[in-house]
C-alpha cells in the first residue's frame, strides 16, 4: 500500500471502555494523539453557556400569533435555554476545577492540515459561487482540479483528465439520470 | 393484495436490482477504505436517493449498510485499520492471524462470521418487530415522548465519553429542530426572515455536514504520512473441517452478544464486537490464543457487530428511534419519502417492511458472494491514492446535498453543519445526540406539549410506559456517571499501593 493510504479510521462511537480485557483499537498512537486542553474545555463551555443565553433571549422574543397559556411555542426552546445554561455552567466549573478530559482518541492537528483545510473551505465557498455563475460543466473540473492540487496531486491525468471525467460521470448520473437540474 | 407478495413484487423491478448492485459496489468499497464509514456513506447516498422510490432508494442505502459491514474487514485484517467502526474487534486477531500468513482464512471467516450474524438478526426483525410495534401503537403523548427521551439519553450514554457533552449535543439538535413553524400553532421561530428556514434546518444538508464533511475535514486537519504496509501473502483460504468445528462456539456467543446490543438504541457494531469478542474468550477453552491469532476471535467479533443491523432495524422500524447512527441517516431519508417510520409503518406499509427484510437478506447473500469471490480484488482498492478519494467525496457532498432541494442554501447550510461537526469533534462533542434531537425533536416537543395540556405534569408519569421508560431514560445518564466516580474512587485508592510497590 501507498506509505500516505492508511487514513485512520474514525469511529463515531466511542468503544465500550468497559469491556474487560478488549483493548480498545480506537485510540490512536500515544505520539499522535492530540493533547488535553484546559483552556479549550473552557472555552468550549464559555461558548455553550453564551448560546444558551442568547437561545433564551431569543425565545423570548418569539412572536405569538394566539396566547395559549404556558405551555406555548416559547416554552420548548425555554426549557432547551435553561437546561443547555444549566449544563454548561457544570461544564464550565468541571473545565475549571477537573483534569481536562482525554482526548486520545483524536489525532493531532499539523499546520500542513488547517492549510489544507482552509484551502478546501475557500474553493468550496468558491465552486459554490462560480456554480451559480458558469453553471455545473465549467465549475466543477476546475474545484476538482483544485482540490486535487492541494491535496497532492500531480500530473496531467489527475489534474485534468481524472476532473473532466468525474464531472461528466457526475453530470450524467445527477442531470440525465436522477433529473436533478445542476 | 396480500402484502407479503407484494413486498416480494416491489423487488422484481429491474431497477431495484441496479440499485442493490450500485449499493453493493458503494458498500464495499467504503467499508474497505479506513475512514469512510458507512453512516458517512450512507449519509452521502441519501443525497442522491431521495429523487428515486423508496424501494429503489432503500435498496441502494440498506445494501451499503449491509456490504460496508463485509468490506470494512479486509483493511482491519490487511493493515490493522478498521475500515469502519464495526471492525474495530476484528483487529485484535484478524490482524495477527494476517501476519502469521493466515490473511485469507481470516477474510473467509470474518465473511462467514458476518453473513450468519446478518441473517440471524434479520429472523429476530421477523420476529419480534411486528410485536413491539403492536405494542407501541397503543402509546399517547407521554409515551411516545417518554420514548424519545429514552432513546436520546441511550445515544448520550455510549457515544459520549463526557455525559454532559453527550447532553449538551442532544440539547442543541433539539433546538435545531424548533426553527420554522411550531408544530402546534404553526408560529414561526427563529427563522429571521429567511425564507428557506421557515420548513425548519434541512436535516439531511445537517446530517450530511456532521457526518460526511465533518470526518472530511478531521482527515484533512490530521492526516499523517504512515509506513505500514498491507500484507501481501494471503496464504490459505479455506477453512479445514475443524476449523469450521471451532467457529461454532463464539458463533453462538457473538450472535447473542449482537442480538441484545443491536436491540439497544444507539449501540452499534463497534461495540458489540468488542463484547463479543470479549464474552467469547471467556467461552472458549483456549483463551490464551485471542489476540494472538485467534480463528475464534475473528468469528466472535464479526458476528456479533454484524448481528446487531437486524436489532437496529427493529427498534428504527418498530419504535421510530434509530438503532445505531446509520438508522437515523436512513430516518432522514424515509421522512422525505413521506414514510415515518414507527408502529404506524407496519399497519401503513405492511409491503415495505416485507420489501426492506428481503432487501436485507439478499443484500447480505450478494455480499457474502463477492467477499468470497473478490477479496483479492479488493485488496488493491487499498492503493488508490487518497487525493482521488477526498476531493471526489467533497465534491459528492456539495452535489448530493444540491440535488435535496436544488437550492444552494441547503449546501451553505451543510458547510455550516460540516465545520460545527468539526468543532465537535475536536471537542468531544458528539454529533449522535445533535442529529438524533434533529431528527426526533418535533416528535418530542409536539408530544411532550400535548401530555401537559391533557394532564398537566403528572400525566408523564402516571402511565406505567412512560414511568419505566423516563426511569429507564435518568438510569441511562445516572449509570455511567456513578460508574465512572467508582472507577475513579477505585483508581485513587489502588494508587497509593501502586506507589509504594515502586522500587
């Protein structure tokens, strides 16, 4: 196999850490796994409380055509506000008072990676707009060569001929098969 | 017409058999690359399904569920990666077993393993799906939100490593879930004057994001050069007479282990596999070979992630409440189609339940067949590069989201939902309980407000159903909680002796 190919797995659930005598295999490498953050716990339930704050606000704000007592169109989101404060505010103290949590399970970040993730999320926004502009034909070659490019790809048949290719698969499949209009 | 034939003539259709095929072949080859797991597929597919039957468009998205489950090994085996989640236990001997030159005994296994705990689970689906559903026709409003909440707190209890993250995850769909019209009175919230909000935040644009782009973007934000190589001396195939005489018993223990966790909401094959595998070696009379190489590991661990779809099929099918992450994608889907599924789906559809059990079945015989066949084949799938993959899935999510609603809003709307799955993740948050208060936060809120109106508070827990089923839901968060305070104790006092004992 190519050296690059083994992209970790990424569970999405977390494996039964109680499961005597399992070892867990989603863990990764110890070298690998990103580190605990205090100030990141903190700033994760800064964020959550600060959302629910402005979530209560805004239920209260809700304009109600017909007056039906409490139990109203603001009442759900009120008790989702107050219950996501409550939880946060718990959050926060743990962030504060506790070891930060463990975060094993995830690998590190490298600069090479946000500068490839922040090149993608351009030409996304990007491909979205020149979609509307040039329509599907033209814009998408170029975002699939683009992405290509920033991910590693070199030469003509990856840069040009494997975009041209998927386009047209991609157009056949949604346009002519699916009567999707792109 | 009778709907056990009708169901069965829903299937004769041309069609259905070009959508199993292309479900076969996006099944495996998802299973097989590590990283794309098949709720991302899934989640992926339902894009472009959406536009076709539902027979047609469950076919293609129950098949990937289905064939990712036989693909997701021969990476797990080959290279120590699990290809999916589901996989993870196969390692623990599937790979050994690999390295001692055994690689293709072990995938022949591992598919035999997987197709009987398959089609074990598809017999408890036709067995006991129609009774439970029987059973929760009779639910009013404080049932039904008794068993939303169970379901939700079930999904935080084991998919969250932090149960107030878990919680606060599940807190935050259910408020996706209240923008647009209420449900009672039709009164707009949230919305801000933008029309493409007013029929509430698109879930399948949400799921695609959290799912799809969110696992995109932690590769792309993670990915590390690595050295290791697959294995490429498969040796042996097929097994020897006593070989197929020690399958038997981690076959029964696994298929139990994957039965029960299947039935649970929200647990999946990953961790049945793990339990299976750890059960088995507690049956076995030589547990000193598991991790080493095991042919009784391998067969533990694949039946019993793999018997767990026929559970998760039945509580999704019976209940309404998604059994694993790939079920509440399928929901999505089934809720575009103008089908919820529910009790109701058994009285309503009799034909599509009998159409979605056959679909699994012959899915599951197909897989079984190009496993057997192909696994050499798929091995090279191993060496394409991943700059073909990620740029063609980035691109998939944009035009699969597109095609939903054929508004460039909703793709705006899985970008969003793509780098909050992201954030999530980096923080422990787990998308599960977002998408699951997503997807079951109408259902919870419109019942919930009805149970109070009728009968005030107390009618949440004056019927028995919902009594049990909120006691079940507080046992669900509470359990893990002081389980962990007990670790912990545990830990803090075993310390102080571990220290002593240091020369």
């Amino acid at each position: 196999m190519h050296a690059r190919r083994r992209a970790k797995a990424t569970p999405t659930v977390v494996p039964a850490a109680g499961v005597a005598g399992a070892p867990s295999a989603a863990d990764v490498e110890p070298e690998r796994a990103a580190p605990s953050s205090r100030r990141l716990e903190v700033i994760t339930a800064s964020v959550t409380l600060g959302a629910s704050v402005a979530g209560f606000a805004l239920a209260q704000a809700i304009e109600l055509r017909t007056e039906t007592g409490g139990v109203d169109p603001r009442f759900w989101p009120t008790v989702l506000s107050i219950l996501g404060g409550a939880l946060s505010i718990a959050l926060l103290l743990i962030a504060i008072v506790r070891p930060p949590f463990d975060r094993s399970d995830l690998e590190t970040s490298n600069r090479q990676g946000w500068m490839r993730l922040g090149a993608s999320l351009i030409s996304a926004v990007l491909f979205v707009a020149l979609w509307q502009l040039t329509g599907y034909l033209v814009a998408t070659p170029l975002f699939l060569a683009a992405l290509l490019l920033i991910f590693g790809g070199r030469g003509w048949k990856t840069l040009v001929l494997f975009p041209v290719i998927t386009t047209a698969l991609t157009y056949l499949l949604f346009h002519s098969l699916l009567k999707v209009p792109l | 017409m009778n709907p056990l034939l009708s169901g069965l003539e829903a299937l004769i259709d041309p069609t259905v058999f070009v959508c199993l095929g292309l479900g076969l072949v996006l099944g495996m080859l998802v299973g097989a690359f590590p990283g794309i797991t098949a709720t991302m597929a899934v989640a992926l597919a339902s894009g472009f399904t959406l536009t076709l039957e539902p027979v047609q468009g469950l076919a293609v998205l129950l098949t990937i569920y289905v064939a990712a489950n036989f693909g997701d090994r021969v990476p797990a085996i080959l290279v120590n990666t699990p290809g999916t989640p589901a996989s993870i236990a196969t390692t623990l001997d599937g790979y050994p077993m690999a390295k001692q030159g055994r690689a293709g005994l072990a995938l022949v296994i591992s598919a035999l393993g997987s197709a009987i705990g398959i089609l074990a689970s598809m017999i408890l689906f036709a067995a006991a799906a129609i009774p439970i559903a029987r059973l929760a026709l009779e639910f009013g409003p404080s049932e039904m939100f008794a068993l939303v909440l169970f379901g939700l707190t079930i999904m935080i209890s084991i998919s969250s490593r932090s149960i107030i993250k878990g919680v606060l995850s599940g807190v935050l769909g259910l408020a996706l879930a209240t923008i647009g019209r209420d449900p009672i009175t039709g009164d707009q919230r949230f919305t801000f004057g933008i029309n493409e909000l007013s029929g509430g935040v698109d879930f399948i644009a949400v799921i695609i994001g959290v799912f799809g782009i969110a696992e995109l973007f932690d590769q792309l934000l993670t990915h590390h050069a690595a050295k290791l190589r697959p294995i490429s001396s498969l040796g042996r195939w097929w097994p020897t007479k006593s070989e197929y005489r020690q399958m038997g018993r981690p076959l029964a223990v696994g298929g139990t282990v994957g039965l029960i966790v299947g039935v649970i909401p929200a647990a999946g094959g990953d961790i049945a596999g793990l339990i299976g595998w750890d059960r088995a070696k507690r049956a076995s009379k030589h547990p000193e070979e598991f991790g080493k190489g095991s042919i009784e590991g391998v067969t533990a661990s694949d039946t019993a992630s793999s018997a767990t779809l026929g559970g998760s099929l039945t509580t999704t099918m019976a209940l309404g409440i998604p059994g694993d992450s790939v079920m509440a994608v399928m929901i999505g889907s089934m809720i575009i189609w103008g089908i919820q599924p529910g009790p109701s789906l058994f009285t309503n559809r009799p034909d599509l339940v009998v159409s979605i059990t056959a679909i699994m079945v012959i899915a599951t015989l197909l897989s079984l067949a190009i496993s057997l066949v192909r696994m050499r084949g798929m091995v090279k799938l191993l060496d394409v590069p991943v700059h073909y993959l990620w740029a063609t899935i980035l691109m998939f999510c944009i035009v699969g989201t597109y095609a939903t609603t054929n508004n460039i809003f909703t793709v705006v709307v899985m970008l969003v939902a793509g780098i909050v799955g992201l954030i999530m993740k980096r923080t422990g948050f787990p998308a599960g309980p977002l998408v699951l208060g997503l997807l079951l936060g109408p259902l919870a809120e419109s019942n919930l407000r009805r149970a109070l109106l009728i009968e005030g508070p107390i009618g949440l827990v004056n019927h028995p159903i919902s009594a049990v089923l909120i006691g079940l839901a507080l046992l669900a968060i509470i359990a893990p909680i002081v389980g962990r305070l007990r670790q912990r104790r545990k830990t803090q006092a075993t310390l102080p002796e571990k220290i002593d004992s240091l020369p």
